[in-house]
C-alpha cells in the first residue's frame, strides 16, 4: 500500500494556479489603489477590496470563482480607466 506524500487538503493544478490567478488579481488591485491621490478614497478602496476578497475566501464553486474573477478585472478596469481619466 502506497502512502501519498501530498497532504489531505492539497490543491489540484487547476485549484491552485485558480488561487495563483486570484492572489495576483487581489495584489495588481491594492497597487492600482495606491494610485489613488485621496488618502480617504484610498482607504475606503483598500477596505472596500479586503472585505470582498475575504467574503469569497472560502468559495469552492469552480464557476463562481470564475464569475467573480471577471467581476473583479472588471472593477480593476475601471479603475485603471478613472485613474487615467484623473491624470489628463
């Protein structure tokens, strides 16, 4: 009887480069918030940011994730856009 080295709750490839995707998406949003002259907005944006990604920190459903994903570069967009917008 073979005895697996892997712990019981190790990701698949697919799981884990999903949460790579997800932690890289949570990092380029914090940065992009830094961007932000107001000190308030930005704190407002970061708590704003945290508390999503933290309310979906457990989600499991393979296709929610995916949504949710969509949902954030979308919102990461237009902010890049606001930001650019702000700057010209």
């Amino acid at each position: 009887m073979a005895i697996s080295r892997l712990p019981p709750a190790a990701f698949t490839l697919k799981q884990f480069l999903q949460r790579q995707k997800v932690l890289g998406l949570y990092r380029s949003m914090l940065r992009t918030i830094q961007q932000v002259p107001d000190k308030a907005d930005q704190k407002y944006l970061r708590d704003w940011a945290r508390e999503e990604f933290k309310r979906n920190k457990n989600a499991t459903n393979q296709d929610a994730i995916r949504m949710m994903i969509t949902q954030a570069n979308m919102h990461l967009e237009d902010l890049r856009r606001s930001l650019a917008l702000a700057k010209s």
